[in-house]
C-alpha cells in the first residue's frame, strides 16, 4: 500500500496537533483551567464531547488515505474496516433492512413471464425463507449488544484500575459511562447487521446508504474544522489591529470587511468553484485521480468559506479591543515604554480568547449545515464527494418518484441532526463557561 497524501488530510491533522498543544498551554493557566473545569462538571457538555469523539473518531479514520496495491483506486482506512459496506452493492434502490429490491421487474419461471419483486444480491441473501428476516434481526442485534457491552465492560474495567479508584472530582462519569455505552452497543449491533442487510438501504446504483452516511462524516468534519483555521488569522489579526491603533489603521480594516460583506457571499463561492473548475480541466494532467479532485475541491471550498466568514468575529474583537486598550494595566504598560508588539501579545489577545472559543464553537455547526445549503445549489463540494448535503440533494428526485425513496434523507438528516445538535449543546456550555459575566454570576 502506498501513503496518498490529501491537501485536507495534512491539515486536520495539523489542527489536531494544534487542538493538542492547545489543552497543554490551557493545563498551565489557571484562568483557562477555572472555565474548563465547569465544562467539565456538565453532564450536558460531557455526553456532547463522547458523541463529537465518536464522529470525529470516525472523520480522522477516512483521512488516512493509501493506494490500493490491486485495484489502484484511493481507498482510506476507514475504507479497509468497511469492506463489506463498500463492496456489497445491489442492482438500484433497496428499503431499509428489506431482502427484495424496491421496483419489480419481469422474470421467466417455468415459461411464464412473472411481474415480482427480486431477491437482492447481499442483503438477507442467508436466509432460504424471507419470512425468517425479523427473528434473524433480532438475534444479530441481541449478539452485537452483547458483544458491544462486553467491551465497554472491558475497557471501564481498565480505566477504573488505571484510575485507581480515584474518579475526577465533580466529574459525571456515571454519565459519561452510561453514553459510551449506549454508543458500543449501538455501533456493534449495527454493525453486526451491517454484514446481512442494507440497515439504511441502497441508493439509485445500490451502493450503501449507511457507508454515504458515515463517510459523509468527514466532509462535515473538515468544512467545520479547516474554514475555522482559515478564518481565525483573518479575524483576530485585523479586529486587534483595528481596534488597538484605531485611526487611519481602523478605517482601512473596516472598509476591508464592509465591502466584503456587501458581496453575495453565494455568488462569491460560486464564481471561485468556477475558477477552479476551469483550472482543473485546462491542467487534467496535475489530477490523476477522482479523490484528489474531489479533495482538492473540498480544500479551495474551506478557504473560500473561511475568505468570507472572518468578518462577524473581526467586529467582535475589534469592539474589546477598543475597550480594552483603555484599561489600567494596557495604559501602564505604554507608560513603562512596553512595545506595541508586546502588548498585543501579553495584554490583549490573551484577553480575547473567551470571544474566540466562544464563536469557533458556535459558527462550527453553521458551517457543517452550510455545505448542505450549498450542496443543494450545487456549488458544494464535488458531485463525487460523499456528504450530507450530496444526498440530500439526490433526494429531491427520490422524494417525486413513486414508491416514494425516503431512507436518503432520513439518513442524511439522522446523522446531521446528531452531529449539529451534540456541537450546540456542547457550545452553549463552552459560552456559559467563558463568558466573564456568566462566570461572576455564578462565582
């Protein structure tokens, strides 16, 4: 096998290392510590972080691309542990655990043309007699329960001797235990009924509904994580900037956002997609396969979306700025002879970073639900790309036709409700913590 390296991969990896090093630096400052140590008394914020790990476990697994050795196509490692998900396709559409196709068609029994419904290829294709689906259903889900319990058994088992008996003070880990394992029993019993039926169904070319939805994780995942690392630089250099030395300096800034903002944002993405279109057919040569297409697509969509959000967090920290250059220790400091450098950096920006915290985690979800918006004008990632907002669009064909194709959609809206529900909850206990006022209130 041979290592592919992604634009996209390189940098949420990056922004891992970085989310790392940043919970080293919070651990020595204790007016970092004294907010996290709320968030971490939240059985809330608690049960959001294990459901965000799952996702996010599931992201970092699909952005470890290679080549695959026989076949050539760019496969990730999530794509090696989904195998049977991958490979096992039907003819078209297929229901939710259903052993038959979803349209009939004619076939020629004994010389007679019947009008029945086929027998899928994969789906319950063990069974002799359908009849037998739901007890065999049962059964698959009762073992993989008991198999996903026995390991969350396995692993509170080790942590608790690693512990020592000495849980985190305030910490709910009742609640933390109780949401894991719910999660492995959940995600061994569907995967044990992964390996025998369609559990979302199939699409149009009967390909996986289940595999779109979990690969589909990563695409939320990157347009979240990776505009966010394009915007902050934007947004906390020119709000500081702006509202530190004010002047001539302030006015630029301000022209510079407000003429951004005054352009349709969807017509900026859209003629930017465009460019690179044009690029990338007039140079076929530099992309030799469809995924670095698709990532590379992925990655100019990020910026493009990080371009053009900067401005609603450069305003706020423009507006403390300005408060803050006024305080005591800000004017002291310029007494003293304090370079403006050093203030920035020693006084300022340190004072910035609730506001920061706090709108990264409320804009991820914004950004996560906007790939679907634009997805649907097809200005998205590529076509090829697996992402919620992709099969939300195809469903809009499946919902007109008759039998009606619902199990897209609820797929695509089950996996992003739980994805954009579980970064809200967990950011609105990470504002509650950081925000000064809050924190007086309740000190």
């Amino acid at each position: 096998m041979t290592w592919v390296p992604l634009w996209t991969d390189a940098l949420l990896y990056l922004l891992l290392a970085a989310l790392a090093a940043l919970v080293l630096y919070a651990r020595r400052q204790e007016h970092l510590r004294r907010p996290w140590r709320r968030v971490v008394r939240s059985r809330v914020a608690m049960v959001s972080l294990v459901i965000l790990a799952a996702f996010s476990t599931v992201g970092l697994l699909d952005s470890l691309h290679f080549r695959a050795p026989d076949s050539g196509e760019v496969l990730s490692l999530f794509d090696r542990l989904a195998t049977p998900l991958r490979t096992h396709m039907e003819k078209t559409y297929s229901a939710p655990f259903a052993t038959h196709l979803y349209s009939r068609e004619w076939f020629v029994v004994e010389g007679r043309r019947i009008w029945t419904y086929p027998r899928l290829r994969y789906g319950g294709a063990h069974l002799r007699d359908p009849a037998e689906k739901w007890p065999d259903i049962a059964r698959t889900t009762a073992i993989g329960a008991l198999k996903g319990l026995a390991v969350w058994c396995l692993a509170f088992l080790t942590v608790a001797l690693a512990r020592r008996g000495r849980p985190p003070r305030d910490f709910p880990w009742k609640t933390v235990a109780a949401t894991v394992a719910g999660l492995s029993i959940c995600a061994f019993a569907v995967a044990g009924l992964s390996l025998k039926y369609h559990v979302l169904g199939t699409d149009k070319v009967g390909e996986d509904v289940l595999y779109q939805s979990l690969k589909s994780i990563r695409t939320g995942l990157v347009l979240g994580t990776l505009t966010t690392l394009v915007m902050l630089p934007f947004a906390i250099a020119l709000g500081v900037l702006a509202g530190y030395f004010r002047g001539w300096v302030d006015d630029v800034i301000q022209y510079l956002y407000t003429t951004l903002n005054s352009i349709p944002g969807v017509l900026l993405i859209a003629a930017a997609i465009l460019m690179l279109q044009v690029y990338m057919a007039t140079h076929a040569e530099s992309f030799t396969s469809v995924a670095v297409r698709a990532d590379l697509r992925l990655f100019f969509l990020c910026l493009i979306l990080g371009v053009t959000s900067w401005t609603g967090l450069c305003r706020l920290l423009r507006a403390e700025t300005l408060k803050l250059r006024e305080m005591e220790y800000v004017q002291a400091a310029r007494a003293l002879g304090v370079s403006h450098g050093r203030i920035l950096v020693r006084h300022i920006v340190p004072n910035l970073f609730h506001i920061v915290l706090i709108s990264v985690v409320l804009d991820f979800s914004s950004l996560v639900l906007a790939e679907a918006v634009l997805a649907y004008v097809n200005i998205g990632v590529d076509p090829t790309t697996y992402s919620w907002g992709n099969m939300i669009n195809s469903a809009r064909l499946e919902l007109a036709r008759e039998p009606v194709v619902w199990w897209t959609l609820a797929a695509a809206f089950l996996f992003m409700f739980s994805f954009v529900l579980a970064a809200n909850l967990f950011a609105d206990v990470v504002r509650d913590a950081f925000d000064p006022r809050r924190a007086e209130e309740n000190g």
